[in-house]
C-alpha cells in the first residue's frame, strides 16, 4: 500500500451513485493516508445504491460541487451508478470541475457510468477509456476510443467498467498519487 499521507483527493457524486465505486476508493485512499472530500450538488447527505435502485447507505458529503477548488486536490474520482452519472452530466460545475482537472493533467479516475460526465464535457475525444459496456457507443461517438479492459491509464485518465475491476482501479489511482 502506497503512503498518501498530504495528498488531497475529492470525489464527486450525487444521490444514486454506485455505492462500492464511491465507498472502496474512499476508504482504501483513507487507510493510505490521503485526505478524501466528497462534493455534491448539493449540502444534503446522498444516497447511494447497489445495482442502480436499491438504496443502501445515507453518505454526507464536504461540500457542493461550487466548494471544490480543483486546482487544490491531487486527484478526482467520478464513480458511476447510472442514475448519479445521468444526474452529474449535465451538471455544469462537475463538467467544469473535470476539463479543469483534464486541463492541470490532475489524475482523473472515472469508473462504469461516470465517463457520461467526461462525453457530456467535451472530454473524451482522442482519449483512450473504458466503461460500463452500454456506455462504448457513447464513448465512440464522443470521439473516443472504447476498450473492455478493467483498467485504462491514458495519461492522467484513469478509467473501470464496473465494481468488480475496483482493485485494478483503486490501484492505478495509487499508482497515480504515489
């Protein structure tokens, strides 16, 4: 395990968000030292899921998406759940958020439905990523190029399918930190 102590990573979610997508990455970046915020689009806790509908957990979050500098955190991770990723693409702030951390070449991990905000932002395009699979055509059409591998790192993008490839994905984004 990497030590991440001083390092600063947001996640970025709204209610429906995949619950192991956003609950693993936090805490195994927690147990490595980093300092983990989670930012939303509004105060108020959100619900996560499993498996899209069924709610499990209440998680409060740090901040709105308006209270994340993204020139000051280390990296961004967008987990999915296909709700949270349809609510958080046309969210204006979060699309801001990730062509600034695109732009400062920030590590940038995006998991299952998430790459919806990258195609929504203009991001994809030249770019190397997976997805949950009914996202590739999203991805093709967006200019990118769509591969079923549980981890892609092009650059300082970090992209997953699903919950089952989070070791590959919690992974890289050490490896990206470190």
């Amino acid at each position: 395990m990497s030590d991440l102590s001083g390092k600063t990573v947001a996640i970025i979610a709204t209610d429906f968000v995949e619950e192991p997508e956003l609950v693993q990455p936090r805490d195994a970046l927690r147990d490595a030292g980093a300092t983990v915020r989670i930012y939303s689009s509004s105060s108020d806790p959100i619900q996560a899921v499993q498996g899209d509908t069924d709610p499990t957990q209440k998680i409060d979050v740090d901040g709105t998406f308006d209270d994340l500098d993204a020139s000051a955190i280390d990296a961004l991770v967008v987990p999915g759940g296909t709700v949270n990723a349809d609510r958080i693409r046309v969210e204006p702030k979060a699309q801001d958020i990730v062509r600034r951390v695109m732009e400062d070449k920030t590590p940038l991990a995006v998991i299952c439905h998430g790459p919806w905000l990258l195609v929504s932002a203009g991001l994809a395009r030249g770019r190397r990523l997976t997805s949950y699979h009914s996202l590739a055509d999203d991805v093709r059409n967006a200019g990118g190029t769509w591969t079923d591998e549980e981890v892609v790192v092009d650059g300082n993008l970090i992209t997953s399918r699903n919950p089952d490839d989070l070791p590959a994905f919690i992974k890289a984004l050490e490896d990206a930190l470190s």
